[in-house]
C-alpha cells in the first residue's frame, strides 16, 4: 500500500449511528442462541434450551418484538450506507461503481474470514454479494424503492410458505422423504438426539475440529443464503435506501411524524406477532407451525415493525445524553464490534474457550448478552476519542482505497503535540 493520504469521508449522520448502535446490540438477543446452542434452537425453542417457564417467556419478548427486526433494521442500514458512500465518491470525483465493488469486495474476503474462523452465523458475506446486486438500484426514486422492495419481501414469503408447505406434505407420507426433510427438522425442527450430540460434541471441542467441521458444512453458505434470504435483503437495503432519501434516517423527520409512524405500525404488527407467536405455542412449535409462523407470515409483517423500531428509536434519543453518545460510538464501530461481539462469545462458548455451549438455557443467555453490551458501550466512545474509525473500519477503507488512511484523530493529534 500507498503512504497514507486523506480521502475525505461522507460525513456522518448522529442518527445513522445511533440507529446502526441500536440494531447491533440488538442482534446479540437473537444471536447469542447461535453461540450457544445447536443451530435448530434458534428458530425453535423446542429443539433445545427450554420452550416452558423462563425460557418461553425469553422466546416470546425476542419473538414479539426483535426476532428479526434487528437484522433487518441493519440490513435498512447497510442500504443506507451504500447511498453515503457511493455519493460521496461521485461528489468528489471518483468513480462510484469502483469504490462500491473494492468495498463489497474486501467485505466478502473479511465475511468468509468470520464464517471460517470463528462462526458460522457469518452475515458480512451475504452482505457482500447482495449488495454487488443492489449497486444499479440506487438511483431509483423513493417510491419504486419501496414498491420494489414490498414485491422482494413477498416473493420471500412465498418462497417459506412453499417450504412450509413441503414440510407438511412430507410429514404426511408414509416415509417421508429422508434427506430433504431431515435438513428442515435439523435447520427448523426438533432434531432427533443424536442429531444434538453430534453437534455438542463438535462444538466443545477443539479449534481445529471446530474449523474443520465449520469450512466442511459452511464453505459455500453465503451462495445458498442468497437464494433463501437474498430476496428480503435486497429489499430492505432498498428500504434502507428509501427511508435516508425521505429524511427518516438523515433525522430530518419532525416528532410528531416520527411518533404517528411509530403507533400505526406497531398498532398493526404487535397484534400479528401475538397471533403467531400463539399459534406456534398451540401448536408444540411443530416443524409446519415454525416454517410457516415463525419464518414465512413474519416477512409480510416486519417491514412495517422495523420501521416503528426506527422511528422509536430516534424519538427516545437524547443528543448529547451517556446513553444516546455510547450508542453512536458503537454504531460508528459497528464492523469491529460485530466482529468483537463474535470473538468474545466464541470464547465464551466454545470448547476453544471457556467451553459453555450446551450448558445454558434460553434465558440464562440473557446476563451474557447484557455483559457483552456493557463491554461495546464501554471501549467505543474512548477508541473514537483518540481515532477516527474503529480498527476494522480502518483496515476495511485501506484496502478498499488502495492506499492506507489516516487513522488518528485530530483532536488526539492536536492534544498530544502540546
């Protein structure tokens, strides 16, 4: 690389950040059951990790009101960012298209990284390819934005209602057809206990073992990601970029039309979210209940919550607040404490760590989940004090730009040559 010369940045947006802080530490309440438990637990409590008690009422909260909303409230982000940048370059005189592919490009490079080395809930690639697709969008008006993204979302849920609907026709056979049902028992069900053993026994193990077996079952995932989830992603990047266009995450939306969105859609989704949720309670969290309620039937809904969960979260910020700054510092880090979030709970869990996984039930999860926070709101705000990315972010720009950026901040320059 180059020596270092300063590429001027887009500037930032407090209520990008603070949104992106939110959504980040948000992901960990759903997360965290990937961490710590086999892969099935994560759609269905029934598979592991308790489904009465407790642990039923810590599924229903993440169930009503953050299963997948916090994904997908970072996915708008990501779409939003993707505008930033790409405009930014196009104002100062670089070619858009080249910035936008170096960085989705070293994006995917550092995403197989995370798949391979610590976890296998890697999302950074299938950002990556995704957002190589969304490029040509972007220049779209606000309302083929959105309506483009609604037809995306819909042919995601039809693509679920048609598995769901798999699931219960191969239910009824008389034999059903072993390899294709087995992967939606193992991936939505309740997997048979061997099924379970096998995959505690690979996660305590040692960090080889637990590579070997990750790079064997996960090394083209982001590719089959892309032709499950690829669809919604797309559209919520779209939705990303329609909501900064509009002014809601440029905070340019007044109070008052911050708070009549947040009601209307929470006073139409809630309701829906409560519906379902008791629907896979009746039902014993069966494998057609779960595909349908819990993954298929959420999509129709959970645009309109997740821009609720925007609007709410810009109307409780408190500029210049502890909470409200930590938050924004986090934000602004959200690549490094992504990647911090997933290297401190790998070690936790484990078996190359402290070796926890298994050991845990669903609403014991929970105090980690908060130390975790804890920790990202602690060191974020005193990194930015002294530079101006988090280290990722840093890395990320370098390699995207060819040349290596500047990374102290002027302040901190300032400050330490007197």
């Amino acid at each position: 690389m180059h020596s270092p010369i300063p590429v001027p940045d887009p500037p930032r947006l407090l209520s990008l950040d603070l949104v992106r802080g939110t959504a980040l530490l948000g992901i960990l309440l759903l997360n965290i059951v990937g961490f710590a438990m086999p892969e099935a637990a994560y759609f269905n409590p029934r598979a592991y990790g308790g489904w009465h008690g407790a642990d039923l009422a810590a599924w229903l909260v993440n169930f009503l009101f953050f299963d997948g909303r916090m994904r997908g409230l970072f996915s708008f982000l990501f779409g939003a960012s993707l505008l930033i940048v790409t405009d930014a370059a196009e104002a100062a005189g670089r070619d858009p298209a080249r910035a936008h592919y170096a960085r989705m490009g070293w994006l995917f490079a550092f995403g197989i990284a995370h798949l391979w080395l610590l976890w296998h809930g890697d999302i950074l690639a299938h950002y990556a390819l995704v957002g190589m697709i969304a490029y040509p969008l972007r220049t779209l008006p606000v309302s083929r934005l959105v309506s483009l993204g609604a037809v995306l979302v819909l042919a995601t849920t039809a693509l679920f209602g048609m598995l769901a609907h798999d699931a219960w026709r191969m239910s009824l056979a008389p034999m059903p057809v072993q390899g294709e049902y087995t992967a939606l028992v193992d991936a939505f069900g309740t997997p048979p206990a061997a099924r379970i053993a096998e995959e505690l026994a690979v996660r305590r193990g040692d960090y080889a073992s637990i590579v070997a077996q990750r790079v064997g079952a996960y090394a083209f995932s982001p590719f089959a990601m892309l032709t499950l989830y690829g669809w919604e992603t797309l559209g919520y990047f779209l939705f990303g970029m329609a909501a900064l266009r509009s002014g809601l995450l440029a905070g340019r939306w007044p109070r008052a039309t911050l708070r009549r969105w947040w009601l209307r859609s929470w006073a139409v989704t809630l309701p829906v979210y409560a519906l379902l949720a008791w629907y896979q309670i009746a039902a014993g969290f069966s494998l057609f209940s779960v595909l349908l309620a819990g993954v298929a039937l959420t999509g129709l809904v959970r645009p309109a919550m997740i821009l609720g969960w925007a609007c709410l979260i810009l109307l409780l910020a408190r500029p210049g607040g502890w909470l409200t700054t930590r938050l924004a510092a986090a934000g602004r880090m959200a690549f490094s404490n992504y990647l911090a979030t997933s290297l401190v709970c790998v070690l936790l869990f484990d078996g190359a760590g402290l070796g926890w996984f298994g050991h845990l039930s669903r609403w014991q999860l929970y105090p980690v989940v908060v130390g975790v926070w804890a920790l990202l709101l602690l060191w974020s705000a005193p990194w930015l004090a002294q530079f101006r990315y988090g280290p990722l972010e840093w890395l990320w720009r370098s390699l995207a730009r060819g040349r290596l950026q500047p990374i102290r901040n002027s302040l901190a320059n300032r400050s330490h040559s007197h």
